[in-house]
C-alpha cells in the first residue's frame, strides 16, 4: 500500500506540473519568420495565431502568390519553434520520464 500512496503522490504532482505547463504554454509568444523577416507571425504556444506583421514594402498586388508562401512559411517557422519549446516544457514537466513514442500527454 505504501508504493500506492507514492504513486498517487507522483501523479498529484505531474498532474500540477502539467497545468502548469499548459499555463505557461499558453502564455508563451513565438515569432515565426519568412523572406528574412518581411513576414513574421505570431503565435501562441498552443499554435493559436496571435499577429502578423508584413513588410509594406512587399505588399504589390501582382505578387499576391508570393506573400501568401511567405505566409505559410513564416507559420510553418513558428510551429516548428512551438513544438521545440513544447517538447522542451514536456521533458521540465515529467522529469525527464520518457514516453512511448506516439504517446502524447495530457492523455
């Protein structure tokens, strides 16, 4: 019984430090950039869009395709960051536990 009480006690506190995580997931600002830095996006460490900020001086109607990659790229850039961080917040939060791959907390 007493390992069970030590387990229940390890599982209050992951549960703790994932809200925590999750709190300061949320409050977490990453800049993902394109067109070295024409276009940069904003986003929230739960991939929420928070801004866009664009060049004026590669707004041209004619090159419309253009910006709208650098969109992209520039949201792809922030995401890859976000996963980064993410995965960094994850190994703080479960001391390092390593989980199966595929297996994603919280369940």
């Amino acid at each position: 019984m007493k390992n069970l009480a030590g387990l229940m006690k390890q599982a209050q506190q992951m549960q703790s430090k994932m809200a925590e995580m999750h709190a300061a997931l949320e409050a977490m600002e990453i800049v993902g950039e394109a067109g070295a830095g024409l276009v940069k996006m904003t986003l929230n460490g739960k991939s929420d869009l928070r801004r866009i900020k664009i060049d004026p001086k590669i707004v041209d109607p004619a090159e419309t395709e253009m910006l709208e990659d650098l969109i992209l790229a520039a949201h792809r850039d922030a995401k890859t960051k976000i996963e980064a961080a993410s995965a960094e917040e994850m190994q703080k939060a479960t001391g390092g536990l390593q989980l199966p791959p595929g297996m994603k907390l919280p369940f």
